[in-house]
C-alpha cells in the first residue's frame, strides 16, 4: 500500500517540476522553485521564510523516493510550504527587498497541478477498484 502510494506522489512531484519548468520560460526563472533559495542571491530570503519552512521540489522528490510521506495530507502540506514561502517573501509592501510578486501565482500554479494530477490518479485507483469488484460479482 505505501509503495502504491509512494507511486502516486512521484508522478504528482514529476508533474509539477514539469508544470514549473514550462511556466517559467527560460532564462534564470526556469527551475526557481526546484532548489533551495541561494542566499547568496537573496540575502534577506530567512528573515521571511525561517530555515525550517523552507521547501523546494527535489527535497519533496527525494523524500518521495524514501517513502517519507505516510499520508496524502504530509505530501500536500510539503507542496503547500512553496505557496506559502512564496507569499511570505514576495507580496508587495510585506515582502523581501527582492519580491517578486509574479512568484506566488508560480507557486500556486505549481501546488493546483499537483492536486491535478493527484486528484486523477485518486480517480484512476477509484475506477480500477470498481473496475476489480465488478469482475469479482460477476464471477461464478
């Protein structure tokens, strides 16, 4: 069951760094939310966005491989972590020096595409289900 579910929440993460990735065009933009924030380049990002809110995609990705979520509600509160460290750093007047506002539609494009996507596999395992218990009624 936690494999299975493992599986669900890898194709949702691929999903979503693929959503991301087309999104953002080219240049710099492109893979903004796969990594952690370089603080190098966003020197004030931590006053923001505290070192242990703070979520990318290929953390969430490596957690997937290792099974780390016991549930879709632990997966979706990680996702909800990048919408949330958008906001915090990028709302206009409340911001980081850096803000760019475009950012929170980014990542909350990024976090709708994975209830997308997860809310078509749940349908898929609902179908396959009803699918399984019909031929098991019809069987002699």
């Amino acid at each position: 069951m936690r494999q299975r579910t493992c599986r669900r929440f890898a194709k949702v993460i691929e999903a979503m760094i693929r959503h991301g990735a087309s999104r953002a065009r080219m240049g710099t933009m492109k893979h903004i939310f796969e990594k952690p924030v370089a603080l190098t380049a966003v020197p004030d990002y931590e006053a923001f966005v505290p070192k242990e809110r703070q979520m990318w995609l290929l953390k969430i990705k490596a957690r997937v491989q290792r099974c780390y979520y016991g549930s879709k509600d632990d997966f979706l509160a990680d996702c909800q972590l990048l919408v949330e460290a958008a906001r915090a750093y990028n709302t206009p007047g409340r911001g980081g020096r850096l803000a760019t506002p475009g950012l929170i539609d980014a990542a909350q494009g990024l976090y709708t595409e994975g209830l997308r996507v997860l809310a078509e596999q749940v349908d898929l395992a609902y179908w396959e289900k009803r699918v399984e218990i019909e031929r098991i009624r019809q069987q002699p």
